[in-house]
C-alpha cells in the first residue's frame, strides 16, 4: 500500500485542523527524535557484542541480603 500525494495532502490536512498550525513545529521535532532514537537502537541491535558489552557489572546493591546488617 503506498501513499500519494492526496493522501498526504489530506493526512497533513487532518493534523493541521487537530493540532493546530502552532503545534506543529513541536510534533515535528518530538518525530524526529523518535526516528533517531530508533535508528540509533536498530543499529546498535546490528552490531557484534564487544566482551566490554557482554559482561555488566554487578551493583553492590544488587543483593541486600549479603549485607552485614544482623
């Protein structure tokens, strides 16, 4: 399914009368940073794990039970 130009102009037409033309530039700027960070995420998907990225380290508060408290 692939969308012409209409149905562009008629999508843009919607979210203009719902959002408001002031609105706009915000809702654009949140998108592109969504599709960075998604971007950013897929490629960090691809890429081979480092031995520096398969081992975390262990928090000293990842088990409260060793603690010394009695």
């Amino acid at each position: 399914m692939r969308l012409g130009l209409p149905e562009l102009l008629i999508i843009l037409f919607i979210v203009l009368l719902i959002f408001g033309a002031g609105r706009l530039p915000a809702l654009a700027s949140g998108l592109r940073k969504a599709v960075h960070a998604f971007r950013q995420g897929t490629s960090e998907g691809r890429e081979e794990p480092t031995p520096q990225t398969r081992q975390t380290p262990r928090s000293e508060n990842a088990h409260p039970k060793d603690s010394d408290e009695s």
